[in-house]
C-alpha cells in the first residue's frame, strides 16, 4: 500500500500528480476536503472502493465506490468526511478490483 501525495487546490489551478494505482491498494491523507481523480488506460473497467471505518448517521456502514470506465474511463470521487472515512492515521483507505492502466491523483482544497 503506498501513500498518496495530495496536492493543494489553489486559485490559478494545479497540475495534478497522477500515480499508478497500487495492487495492494492505497491511502491518502484526509482533511474532509480531499478529492481523488482516476483514469483508466485498461482495457476493463475498475471499481474503485473508499472503505468506510465508522456508520453513517443512519448507523451503517457503507463504502464510496465508483466505476471507472475502461479505456478512456475518467472520474474524480469525494469529498470523504473525516468522521467516516478516516483511520486512526487520518487517512482514507482505496481498494481497487484491478489496476492495470489505472492511475490516481489526490487533491485538497
């Protein structure tokens, strides 16, 4: 699992920094204002998972998930409240059902 560099937002705009998505998955520092940003090269779709580590207010516990489509699959996922998505380290966990032609960037406002 390797650790996401989250890049701050500012007003001119910003470069992202994507990264190959780990096959063991990956984390990224969360302050609630953290966006996460996935394209996808691969020839199939990826879902991408936030597990959630606390129930919502309605006293479940469900994760984030999104689809990314293949080949020219682009989409961006959040933000994650703190209170459910963060671990002990303040951290959001990703999981992903494949990572070939899957990369990541990870944005703060």
């Amino acid at each position: 699992m390797a650790t996401l560099t989250v890049v701050q937002d500012v007003i001119g705009g910003i470069a992202e920094s994507f990264v190959a998505a780990s096959v063991g998955g990956d984390a990224a520092p969360n302050n609630g204002k953290t966006w996460l940003h996935f394209k996808c090269t691969g020839g199939s779709p990826v879902t991408v998972t936030v597990t959630a580590q606390t129930a919502c207010n309605q006293g479940t516990i469900h994760n984030a998930q999104g689809t990314v489509p293949a080949t020219t699959g682009d989409i961006v996922m959040g933000p994650f409240d703190t209170y459910r998505f963060n671990n002990q380290n303040g951290q959001i966990l990703i999981t992903y059902s494949g990572v070939t032609g899957l990369t990541v960037a990870a944005t703060t406002l």
